[in-house]
C-alpha cells in the first residue's frame, strides 16, 4: 500500500482544525484500480461525521465504495478509515478533489463545523506507459542508477551506437587493407616466381 501525504483539513476561514486530520492513500489491488482512503485520526472526539468527495473527473468512475459516507461517533485519538475504488477510463493525470466533511465538535447539535481536506494527484498510467516504468527501473538496477530516464537510455544506446559504428569502420578499414597488402604481395611473389622462369 502506497501512503501518501497527510492532508489537513481546513476550515472555511482557511485556519487548520484541530480536530482532524484527512490521510488518502492509494492502495493497489489485482486489477489495477487505485482504492483511495481517506483516514480520519482525530485530536479530540467528534460526532456525526459526514463526509463527501466534492467531485470526481469525468475521466473517473467509481467502482466500488461510494463518494459519501457517514459515522456517528469517533472518540478522541481513534482513527475511521473510508475507502472507495476508482478506475480511470483514460491514462492521463488525477487530481483527488476535496472532500467535504461535517461534524459535530460536541454532543450537542449547535457545533457543527465543515472543513474541506486539500488535494493531491496521481498519475494514471496506460499498460505501455505502466511496462516502460517497469522497464526503466528495472534498468536504472541493471545500470546501477546511471540510467534512469527514457533520454538517459536513448543517449546511452546513441553513445554505444556511434562507438560500435566507430570500431565496426576501424575494423573494417583494417581487414580492407590487409586484404590489398595480401594481394600486393601475391602478386609480387607471383611476378617473381614468372620472372626466374
């Protein structure tokens, strides 16, 4: 599971609460859907916590979960956890929208706060983009850390290229000119050998 940062949770004059704090994380599963959870560890205890995403991207759909949710009661220092799973139609980049949270500060009905937590992205990668990360770390291994990036690897195989083109010509130029020499020769001895006749 992949944590990501902590995010606070504001309140509408833009003063961070002392109550909660909001942590998403994005979990990994067989099928590849990101499972965004939203944890909810407090400082003091609340009340009738409702909570809902502001918004999804349309590029975004939810497969399991739901967008809201509510509990009744988390005591201080406790911690709920609310976690829903999203698969992307596209590869592209996804920004996490704020998620809307209402409570009650106190037993009573007359302290009801909101807050919104603050976002955060996350790429989503295509299957080739997601074999070419693969790729490049398993490389940047391989390398010892030398390469680690798609021009990393293109400057490399340039690099290789123009010294194996370079020693593949002196090479060739070599055996080229052996073979004249060997020639030369043949054709010295031969000369020799049809003059002492």
């Amino acid at each position: 599971m992949l944590h990501l940062p902590l995010l606070t949770l504001w309140s509408k004059g833009n003063t961070p609460l002392p109550a909660f704090t909001c942590l998403m994380r994005r979990a990994s599963n067989p099928h590849h859907c990101p499972i965004l959870k939203r944890d909810l560890p407090t400082h003091s205890a609340a009340w009738k916590i409702k909570l809902q995403e502001v918004a999804l991207p349309a590029e975004i759909s939810v497969v399991s979960g739901s967008t809201s949710h509510e509990i009744e009661r988390i005591n201080a220092g406790d911690s709920a956890t609310w976690e829903y799973t999203l698969v992307a139609n596209s590869a592209g980049h996804f920004v996490a929208p704020s998620c809307r949270v209402t409570y009650q500060a106190e037993s009573d009905a007359d302290s009801v706060q909101e807050t919104l937590s603050t976002t955060f992205s996350m790429p989503i990668l295509s299957p080739s983009q997601k074999n070419i990360k693969m790729a490049l770390s398993m490389g940047s291994y391989a390398s010892l850390g030398t390469l680690n990036s798609v021009t990393d690897w293109r400057n490399a195989g340039i690099t290789l290229l123009t010294f194996g083109s370079l020693v593949g010509t002196r090479v060739a130029y070599s055996r080229i000119s052996q073979a004249a020499k060997d020639r030369r020769r043949r054709r010295a001895i031969e000369e020799l050998q049809g003059k002492s006749d």
